[in-house]
C-alpha cells in the first residue's frame, strides 16, 4: 500500500518522474478527479510516472498498481476507477484511464451543458494563443529582417 501511494503521490505532483504518464479522463468530459480527499484538476487530468519501480507496488503478473481516482460532475454524479488500477506496460508506457459517468445518475443535461460551455472556454484560449504566437512570429520576422542598416540587414 506504500508503495502504491509513493506512485500516485509521484503522479499527482507533476514532478518530472519518469518519461511515462497517466492521463485521466471522463466522458462527458470535464469532470472533477480527485485522489483520495484531493481534487486534482479537471479532466483530462495527466499526471507523470516515476521512472524507478523501486518505490512501486506490483501484482502476480508484473504489472504496477495504483489506487483508483474518482471523477466529479457538475450535477454531483460521481464514479471511480478500479481500486487498485493496473498499468500493465511499464512505467514509460502512456496510459488513459477513461471514467465514465453512471447512465442513471440524474441530471445528465447539466453535465453535458458544463462539458460544452467548458469546451467553448478551451477553443476560445486556444484561438487567443494561436493569435498570441501568429504574432510573436510576425515581430521575429520583422527584427530578423529590419535591422540598423535596413532591410534585409537584420540580425541572424
């Protein structure tokens, strides 16, 4: 148990562990995961995996054992991965691990209408930093290309 809380401790904190991660999703999408009593992001949440299994608790089989996250709606539907989840590739491998919502938890209609508008937010910060970039190429050209004697002077 030890061992398995040093992994997901590792995870969780986003320190540069090892090359592999473990990206937690849900469908519909933005949900709150949390491990154990702590919220750590919406999803999908990736976390980074230690890159030493000797701090990692494994099955029979090999295979590397976390405790279980738990996804949060907006309409307060809850659902949890399998405790202890398996990573059965390695810790350099990528894993998701995806949480679906209950199909009979109540209100369904809000946690769709959080996932879109939640979407929406995303697109709009994404256009804004595709504009944000388009920009800063522009005033690398422009200083690459405009130097002090002129154009075609600039500094390389």
């Amino acid at each position: 148990m030890k061992n398995a809380a040093l992994l997901t401790i590792c995870a969780l904190t986003l320190t540069a562990c090892g090359p592999g991660t473990l990206t937690v999703k849900s469908e519909p999408e933005g949900a709150l995961i949390s491990y154990g009593n702590k919220s750590l992001g919406l999803a999908p949440f990736v976390a980074s995996l230690p890159s030493s299994d000797k701090a990692v608790r494994k099955d029979a089989q090999g295979c590397y054992l976390t405790t279980g996250f738990t996804a949060r709606w907006a309409s307060g539907a809850t659902a949890s991965s399998p405790n202890p989840t398996t990573l059965c590739n390695g810790l350099s491998a990528d894993y998701v691990l995806e949480i679906p919502r209950p199909a009979d938890a109540p209100g369904l209609q809000v946690d769709l209408k959080a996932a879109n508008e939640r979407a929406s937010v995303l697109a709009k910060q994404q256009e804004a930093a595709s504009i944000n970039n388009l920009a800063n190429a522009e005033e690398m050209n422009a200083m690459m290309y405009e130097g002090p004697f002129g154009s075609g002077y600039g500094y390389y």
